[in-house]
C-alpha cells in the first residue's frame, strides 16, 4: 500500500506548521530536564560517598537534592 504525499518530520525540523513552536518548545524542556538528571546522577557518582564523611551542610544538602529530585524529574518528563 503505498500513501501520497506523506511527509514524516520530528518536532525538530519542522517548518511553519500550527503547533509547531510549543512542540519545539517542549522538546527543549525534555531536553533541559533531561541534561539536569544527567548532572546530578553524575555529581552523586562524584561526591555520594563524601556524605557521611563530610561535616559541610552546603555539600550534604546538594547530595541530599541529587538523591531526591533525579525521580521526580524522570516521571514529570514520561507524563
């Protein structure tokens, strides 16, 4: 079966089409949540076993953060 005229194109390179600029939009969002759960997995494989050893609140806080956020963010990006 062969269709005419069917173009598929991904939010990225589509031209003026409606809806076009919030899919872009959202694809940059995906995107920047994504890199954020990238940096902090890669900062608690950095600095995760410093934890306990560590009497700094600034560092234990920005563990506890990367702990606890990565999730969240995971599941808000899949909805």
């Amino acid at each position: 079966m062969v269709v005419p005229n069917l173009v598929v194109n991904n939010a990225s390179n589509v031209g003026n089409c409606i809806g076009v600029e919030s899919a872009q939009k959202k694809l940059e969002y995906i995107e920047g949540y994504v890199t954020v759960t990238t940096i902090l997995i890669a900062f608690l494989v950095g600095f995760g076993s410093c934890r306990r050893r560590s009497h700094n609140g600034l560092l234990k806080t920005s563990i506890f953060i990367a702990y606890v956020l990565p999730m969240p963010l995971v599941a808000y990006t899949y909805g």
